[in-house]
C-alpha cells in the first residue's frame, strides 16, 4: 500500500467559517491512509508559486478530507477561491500522527488547541471517541468570540471547554490557565498551536507529570524530510543531520515533548 499520493484532488467545498477561516472538503484517496495529526501540501495553480502550503488534516472519512486553514498569504488567498469542482494539486499524506496505541476505554485525555492548531485535534478527538474512549476533554482556545470555529464539530466527540484571550466567551485566559484550575489529571495530553501555549504546556505537564505530545508548525519547503528547512531544536542528535535538529515534516509534526526544546 502507498504511503503517499500526489493527485489532482476534487474540491466538494469550501466554505468561509470566520473572517479569515476557511474550512474545504476535498476528494481525494488521502482519506483512506490519513491518520490524526498528519498534513497534506496543498499546490498552488498559478506557475509563479513553486513550493506547496502545509496544511493539517481536519478530518478525513468516506474517500474525502477536511482542511480548516486561515489565510495568511497569497497561496492561501488562492484557495480561499476555489469552488465546488474544481481541483487542486495534493499531496499526501505527510509526516506521522498522534500516538494512541497505549490508550483504552478507561483513559483520560486531553486535547488541548490554540487558533489554527485546533483543526488536526478533531479528527484525533472524533478517533479516540470511535476506539471507544469516553473521557475526553478538549480545550480550545482563540483569540475572542469571533474567533471560535469547530466548537459543534468537538461537542460530538467530546466535552469541550472554550478560552479566549478577551473572556469575550468561555474562559477568561488561554489553555494553559484554564489547564491549572482544574483538578483531574489527565493521563495524557495532545496538542497543537502556537509554540508559546506548546512551552508553558510542556512546563505544566512536567509539573503534573502528564505524558505530553505536541504538534509543531514550522515553514516548510519540500513538506518530504529532504531540504531541512523545517527543523526545531532536538535533545538527541538526528541520525540525518547529525546535530540536534528534527525535520518537522519528516519526523513530526507529532512529537513526544521531551524530545524537542519549545
């Protein structure tokens, strides 16, 4: 079976989900080899754009993938555009997923997001709920009210708890606060935002001993482990760069905590 395609996937829907939120539903064989935590790279039509734009796995079933993604730049403009039957050029799917293996019905997790790193935990949420987890909890955090999307989508699955940084709606702070008023343990954590919430998470489970994963976002080039333009800082020394740097393409987006600086 292949690991990864490169096809001309078909676009069923794209949606405007806030101001500069979009969520896309493409058809594409991804669907049927994603895991939760992986990427696709998206490419662009135009002839002046070379390189592809990372973005996560939302969700994936039935031959089709979701990818929620904010605009930020001219390729992501692109696709903004797209409509219902068109195509686009993907490939994937890239890097490795969320580890659940050790988990049964009896664990507690916690998925913890921030901004346009929510997107990947729903399909993680929608499958540790369909391996038959019951305690899950997602915190979800944004900037303020206008901000939020996916929350129905997570409610599905899972219970959920909304911060935002203006207490515009739900919590009065970010995740990692929230995190501290409340009383159970988790037996692990899975995350994905921006890289400042992944450093005091890390500080938070190291300070309740909670096994912690993290998803990174970095600028990526190739999207394949080959150009090292995505690397973080590692503790142990990489087998392919031999200094301490992982690909974040290659070897993650997922991470054991402990294995990169935040």
């Amino acid at each position: 079976m292949k690991s990864k395609i490169v096809e001309n996937a078909r676009v069923v829907e794209n949606l405007q989900m806030t101001d500069d939120v979009y969520s896309m539903i493409l058809e594409t064989e991804i669907a049927d080899m994603a895991k939760p935590g992986q990427f696709v790279a998206l490419y662009s039509n135009s002839d002046s754009k070379i390189l592809p734009r990372p973005i996560s796995i939302c969700d994936f079933s039935d031959g089709r993938i979701r990818l929620v993604y904010r605009v930020v730049g001219e390729g992501t403009y692109e696709f903004s555009n797209l409509k219902e039957g068109d195509t686009i050029k993907v490939m994937g799917p890239l890097g490795n997923g969320y580890p659940i293996e050790n988990l049964n019905s009896d664990s507690k997790v916690t998925l913890v997001g921030g901004g346009v790193g929510v997107p990947p935990l729903l399909a993680l949420a929608k499958t540790l709920s369909n391996n038959g987890i019951k305690n899950i909890n997602c915190v979800l955090g944004f900037r303020n009210e206008d901000d939020i999307f996916l929350e129905d989508d997570f409610e599905e699955y899972s219970d959920v708890t909304i911060t935002t940084d203006d207490g515009s709606a739900g919590f009065h702070g970010n995740t990692v606060s929230f995190l501290q008023n409340v009383e159970e343990k988790s037996d692990v954590i899975y995350s994905c935002g921006p890289k400042i919430m992944l450093h005091f998470l890390k500080e938070y489970a190291n300070e309740k001993g909670i096994k912690l994963f993290v998803s990174l976002e970095e600028k990526m080039a190739c999207g394949i482990g080959s150009c090292l333009a995505c690397v973080c800082k590692s503790k142990n020394v990489d087998n392919h760069s031999k200094v301490h740097n992982k690909r974040v393409c290659k070897d993650g987006p997922v991470f054991d905590a402990e294995e990169v600086e935040l």
